[in-house]
C-alpha cells in the first residue's frame, strides 16, 4: 500500500519504426518486456503497425530511465523518439506489465505518422490516444 503512494509516477511515450517486423518478433518483445516490467514495477501499452510501434510505459523515474536506455538500443526498430516524459498523478494501465493492441483506425495514418504528425500531436492528443485504448477491450 505504502509504496503505491510515496512514488512518483513517470510516464513515457515514444514512437520508433518498426525494423524486420512479423509475429515471432513481436511476441519476443512482448515476452521481455513483460518479464522485465512486471519486475521492475512498469506497466504501459504497445500500439503495433508494420510501420509504427507507439508505446505507453509508466512507473518510478529510474526504472523507466533505464528502460528506455535499452529500448533506444534494441536493433528490433529504428528511429526511436520521444514525444512526452512527465510525472502523472495515476497510472492508465495499472493491470498491464505491456498491453498490445493493433493500431485502430482512428489512430494517424501511415502517411501522417510518416509527415511527422506524433511530433506535432503534443502530450494532451498523445495521452487522449491511450485513454482510449485503456477504455476499449483487448482485441
Ligand atoms: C518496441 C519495443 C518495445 C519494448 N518494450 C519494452 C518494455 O516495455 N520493457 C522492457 O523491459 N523491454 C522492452 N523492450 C526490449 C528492450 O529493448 C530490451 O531488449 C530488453 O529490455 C532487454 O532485456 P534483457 O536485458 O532482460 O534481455 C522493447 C523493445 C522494443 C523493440
């Protein structure tokens, strides 16, 4: 109980272009992923498409700090970038060590996201596309 409520809550969100993507190396990423978060006290979601993988990652400040040292290093996709980092009141995927779910059609196009539209959502569109996938049912 304690610890729910002394720490602070970082919340990231990236986006990088996925490298050699298909099923098995989706589903490895997944695996570590949810081994190594639900360890080092993260949660978050992973948006999927051939072109985009757009990640939620939420938890204490050090632990995301190093997380993302490794993803920015993984060989599994290119480009990575950050689009917001900052301290949150609540977590939007507490059950979640990594949700994934499949971009929905709502979501930028391939040519917007291409044209760089997730560097001009801003945080607010940012965190209103994981509200949403938080508030839809797994697929
Ligand atoms: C799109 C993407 C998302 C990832 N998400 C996570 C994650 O949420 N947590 C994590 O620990 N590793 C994640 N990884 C894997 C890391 O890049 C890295 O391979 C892993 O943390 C190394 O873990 P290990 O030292 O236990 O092998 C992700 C990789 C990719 C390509």
């Amino acid at each position: 109980m304690g610890a729910r409520h002394s720490m602070a809550i970082t919340q990231l969100i990236y986006y990088s272009q996925p490298f050699g993507f298909d099923d098995a190396m989706l589903n490895g990423i997944l695996l570590q992923a949810r081994r190594n978060n639900a360890h080092d006290g993260l949660t978050g979601a992973l948006i999927v498409r051939r072109d985009l993988y757009l990640q939620l990652l939420e938890g204490p400040e050090q632990a995301i700090a190093a997380t993302f040292a490794a993803i920015k290093r993984d060989n599994r996709h290119l480009a990575v970038k950050a689009l917001v980092q900052d301290s949150v009141a609540a977590r939007l995927f507490p059950d979640w060590s990594m949700r994934d779910d499949p971009a929905q059609s709502w979501l930028w196009t391939e040519p917007e996201v291409g044209d760089g539209a997730l560097e001009r959502a801003g945080a607010a569109a940012l965190r209103e596309v994981f509200a949403r996938v938080a508030a839809s049912p797994t697929a």
